[in-house]
C-alpha cells in the first residue's frame, strides 16, 4: 500500500508525494546511540565476543545477559550492576562513559526539539491545507456530481486524514476529497468549535466502537485553528460505517487539490 501525503519541495512549496507503508514499523528519528556504540568498540577493543563479556559478568542466565549486551549496544540501554563491570572487564574509562551519556541527553535534547518544530510546521501546513479546502466548499458542493463520478477528483488525498479502529475493520485507513465531502455533507462529520463556536470540519477520527473511547479532530473555519479531542467517537464512527468505501482503481493517477480546482474550473 501507498501512503499519499504532502512534502514541502526545496521552494518551500507543497507538492504531493508518495511513500511505500511499512507495517509495523515505529520511528526511529529519535534514535541517538553514542552509549553503545562506545561499549562496543571498548569491547572490540579487547577482541571479546558478547558471549565472553556474558560469561565474565557471570550472571546465572547467559542467553539473557547477550540479549541485554545487544539492547546497550544497539539501544544505548542500561541495566542494572552492569555498567561497573563492563568497565572494568573492558579497562574503559569511567569519565570517558561520563561524557558519551552527557553528549547523548544533549544531542536527544536538540533532536526532540527539532522534532517538535517539524511537528508544528506540519500542523501549520494541514490546517492551511483544510482551511483551502474549506474555503472553496461551496464551489466543490456545486461540481459534486461530477467529484463523485471522477475517481481522480473522488481520491484527490486529503492531508493525512485517516480513521483508525480498535478490534473492528472499516477498510483502508486513508480518507481522500470525495470522501470527506460526503461526511462534511448534511453536518455529519462537523462540530461546533469549543473556543469560538464556529464549524470544525472533522478530518481524523480513531477510537474503539466497543468502549466508545477516543474522539476526533479537524480545522476549526471560525478561529482558524486544529481542534482536538472531539466527542463521541461513536458518531464518527456509525457515520463512516454508513459511507461506502470504494477500491481506488490500480491505474490512478492521483492529483493534487490545486490540480483538481484547476480541472473543475475548466
């Protein structure tokens, strides 16, 4: 499967983009490890295996102690009762580990900052992704039909809109243009803003059917904000279920929005 999303290009402009969807797979921008890679070159140092350096801690369980050998080097982990002896087993410098766990918690420090920058920057770029859309409602609720009937305009993507459930499937995870149109449609799939009373376009929505928790959240057109944290997530749900969730035809050439303004305007 693709994920379709929207990048910013070196012009600062947005384009659309694609990548494939790994399963499974979770982050690792966050991934710094200067701890480890420093006992194991202390380790290789001395020309020992990690079976050695088990066997010379001499903890009872020495399939356990690789596999914690493994997580301080690949992980930068720490477990307890082991960093003393692998100092002394590797004759490392105890200032030296000092100093790699110091340039560690700063390093991390920079990169969760960066990440929350990147984070707002993204969440500036959806909001001003919807609020386009929204703007331009009326005239996409004029050429509805024709949204509808054109799968390059029905499967226009949406900025990361999705709608995740716990236990029961409701299909693909992506939301796309023609889809949200319906939801949007007849009020379904809006809120009142709880900061200024205006319409909140919901465009995510994830949750459990079962115990009714989770909610929604989407663009707010009045104070022009994201809004979190809409409930019930039982009503998005029972909407979604009611909406019918076409295959997107292998042969599709998706397209962006301003792409699709451009066609229909034609």
């Amino acid at each position: 499967m693709l994920n379709f999303h929207f990048i910013l290009n070196d012009d600062n402009k947005l384009i659309l983009s694609s990548s494939s969807a790994p399963e499974n797979k979770k982050s690792d921008s966050l991934k710094v490890n200067i701890i480890g890679d420093y006992m194991k070159g202390q380790r290789l140092k001395k020309n020992l295996t990690k079976l050695d350096v088990a066997r010379k801690l001499g903890f009872k369980n020495i399939s356990k102690t690789v596999i914690n050998l493994t997580d301080i080097e690949e992980n930068s982990k720490s477990f307890q009762g082991y960093n003393s002896s692998l100092i002394e087993i590797y004759s490392a410098s105890d200032k030296d580990l000092k100093i790699a766990k110091l340039d560690q918690e700063q390093i991390l420090l920079e990169l969760k900052e960066k990440e929350k920058q990147e984070y707002k920057k993204l969440t500036n770029v959806k909001k001003d992704f919807y609020l386009s859309v929204i703007k331009n409602l009326p005239f996409l609720y004029s050429k509805y039909e024709e949204i509808m009937n054109t799968d390059k305009y029905y499967f226009c993507p949406a900025y990361d809109s999705y709608f995740g459930t716990a236990y029961i499937s409701i299909g693909r995870f992506e939301l796309y243009i023609g889809e949200l149109l319906q939801l949007w449609k007849d009020n379904r799939w809006k809120n009142e803003c709880p900061q200024c009373g205006g319409p909140v376009y919901i465009t995510n929505a994830g949750g459990s059917p079962l115990s009714g928790a989770g909610g929604g959240w989407g663009t707010c057109e009045g104070c022009k904000t994201n809004i979190y944290g809409i409930t019930p997530f039982r009503k998005f749900f029972h909407e979604i279920r009611e909406l019918p969730r076409r295959e997107i035809p292998e042969d599709l050439e998706f397209i962006s929005f301003e792409t699709m303004l451009a066609d229909l305007e034609k």
